[in-house]
C-alpha cells in the first residue's frame, strides 16, 4: 500500500511540476515554438555532420531565437565550432556558448 501511495505523489508531483513549467509557454507564439525546435533540429543534425563536433555531448535549447549551448567540449575548437555553427542558422538572434571543458 505504502508503494501505491509513494508512486501515486510522484506521480502528482511530476504532474503539477509540468503543469507550472508549460504556463510560461503562453508567452510564445505556435510559430515561435515551432522556429525554435527548427533551431534545434538543425543544430543537432549539423553537429551530427560536422567532423568536430560531438553531438551527443552538446545540448542546444531556443527560446524566442536566442540560443543556449551547454555541455562538454574536448577543446576550445569544438566549443567555438558548435557556436560558429548554431551563429549560422536561419533564425537565430543570439548564441550564448556555456560548453565547458574537459580533460581527456
């Protein structure tokens, strides 16, 4: 009984957590939204192209054309060439580049 109740307030939680993170969609646009997960796709499959850059290791979100990049890059190189990339694509108004380093 007592997994019942712990999976059923998870489940409430996860649910009301969704419902309070999807009100701040209201300030966009369908349009916009669908422009942004354009940026995204693009981004991701001209990551998966480039000889540089590892996809996998870099997330990219849009909102409203502004671009956040985050993750982990094996050099400056990679970390510049993914902005120099997203800097590239239709629709994009800024790129703020948050790609750490790291060690091999």
């Amino acid at each position: 009984m007592k997994m019942i109740n712990r999976n059923l307030l998870a489940a409430a939680v996860l649910g009301a957590a969704l419902a309070v993170g999807c009100t701040g969609l209201g300030e966009k646009s369908a349009g916009q939204t669908v422009d942004d997960a354009a940026i995204v796709s693009k981004a991701n499959a001209a990551f998966a192209l480039d000889h540089t850059v590892k996809a996998m290791n870099i997330k990219v979100v849009s909102y409203k054309g502004e671009v956040q990049l985050s993750g982990v890059a094996k050099s400056p190189d990679e970390a510049r060439r993914a902005e120099e990339i997203v800097r590239g694509l239709s629709g994009v108004r800024s790129v703020t580049n948050d790609i750490r380093l790291v060690r091999n």
